[in-house]
C-alpha cells in the first residue's frame, strides 16, 4: 500500500535543492540584465528603472519557483501548515506591520512621478510572493525533513541573509541585517499564520517602508533608514531569545516526527 504521509516521503536530495535556489537567482539576475538597466543611483527614480530592476526579475523568479514547486509535488506543504503556536505570537507580525507602516515615508510616496508608487507596490508585492515561496516555502520544508526545526528555520535565516545580500536595496551591511532580521521574523509569521499569507503580507510591507524614502526625487538616498534597520533586528533578537520559551522551537504538528537523516 503507498503510503501519503508527508513524514515518510523521502526529503528532497541536497543536489535538487541547491539546483532550484542557484536556478531561481540565476532566471531572476539573466531578466535583469536582459532589462539592461544599470541604476544610476541607490534608489528609484521613475517607473521604468522598478519595472527593470525589481518587476521583471521577480516575476520570472517567481514563475520560476512555483513550478519548481509544481513538479516536486509538496505545493500544500509549501503553502500551508498547521498553526498551533500561542495566540501572544501573533504580536509579532503585528509589531512588523506597524513598525512599516510607522517608518514608511508617505511625503516621498505621494510626492512620487505619476504611477511610480503603484509601480513600486506591486514589485515589493511580487518580491514577497517570489523570496517567500522559495524560502519560507520550498526551502523550508526540505529542511524540516532532514534536520530539527531550530536547525531548519536556521537554515532559512541564514538564506534570507545571503539572498538578500545579493538582490536587496541599500549598503552591504544593511541589506545582511535586513536580509537574516526578516528571515527570523518571517519565519514567525509562517507559523503564526499557518502558511505563507502573512510572510507575503509582512514581506511587501517591509519592502515598501524600505524603499520609500529613495524614490522620485529622493533617488539618490540609499534605502532604509537606521530606524528601520535596527527595529527589525532588535525584534529578531527578541523572538530568537524567547522563542524555545514559547515553543517555537517545536515544528507543527503533523510534523513532528523526526525523519531520518539521508545524504
């Protein structure tokens, strides 16, 4: 009899794994320099440099990921999961979505080139969709079957760091505190939401609040403010000191049996 418990399905080989995050960044950084635009400063000054650098890479990122995600055949999993963490968690996307909307410099938005902050809005909305199916999604779940939850939602962290660093907005040292910060968050928000809902939500948010003061105009700041920056790592360092207490170092239920360890 075939067995339909995801526990028992073999994990995903490490080959396959590091085939679609490379494959993944490399569909999204060929669309960019096909778009061909070399940005003349740290921010966005009209609609055509979002649409080149972040819509069109992330929406072939994103076309990318789902069917990858597809032909592994765990599109539930990568979607959805049991919410079984306490109600109190829910602080902390709530937290994030205030923190966002408190720091997002609305003067610079509405004062944007006609159609720019729309523009902007749906590319943060597809840079969320795109990162969170590949990192809150796909690679989550494959390393929740090899390894422990702390070490997988580690794992996690550690790529949001990295590919943030590689495609994020601002300095080197910015986007690597923004990139490991929101993984911890992030990951948070999946299990507070059952799923990648509110990542996505949480995700464009962020982006948005970052980018903000470096658009139209204010092109030549560089994207996210000290405030922005040391606000997420200090929630980070806050969920990571209490999250072993409030049982977020446990994986959802239904999976919590360990697999075996394999390649």
């Amino acid at each position: 009899m075939t067995r339909t418990d995801t526990g028992r399905r073999p994990p995903l080989p490490w080959a396959v794994l590091a085939a679609v995050l490379v494959g993944w960044l490399v569909v999204s950084g060929l669309v960019g320099l096909y778009m061909g635009v070399v940005r003349a400063t740290p921010g966005l000054p009209d609609v055509r440099t979002v649409r080149a650098d972040l819509v069109a890479p992330h929406l072939a990122g994103l076309v990318a990921a789902l069917v990858a995600t597809a032909l592994w055949g765990r599109w539930r999993e990568v979607w959805r999961e049991p919410r079984d963490v306490h109600p109190l968690w829910w602080v902390v996307p709530v937290l994030v979505l205030a923190g966002a909307v408190a720091t997002a410099d609305r003067g610079a938005l509405a004062g944007a080139p006609p159609g720019l902050t729309t523009a902007l809005v749906v590319a943060c909305v597809l840079a969320a969709l795109d990162t969170e199916v590949v990192l809150r999604g796909v690679a989550l779940v494959a390393l929740r079957a090899r390894w422990p939850e702390p070490a997988a939602a580690l794992g996690t962290v550690l790529l949001s760091g990295a590919v943030e660093v590689l495609t994020g907005p601002g300095t080197p040292a910015t986007r690597a505190v923004v990139g490991a910060a929101t993984g911890v968050l992030l990951y948070v928000a999946r299990r507070v939401g059952g799923g990648l809902v509110v990542p996505v939500v949480l995700h464009t948010a962020v982006d948005v609040a970052v980018w903000s003061r470096a658009v139209g105009e204010q092109a030549g700041q560089v994207p996210g403010t000290s405030v922005q920056v040391l606000g997420l790592a200090a929630a980070a360092l806050v969920v990571v000191a209490v999250s072993r207490a409030g049982g977020m170092a446990r994986p959802p239920s239904g999976l919590r049996r360990r697999r075996p360890r394999r390649g």
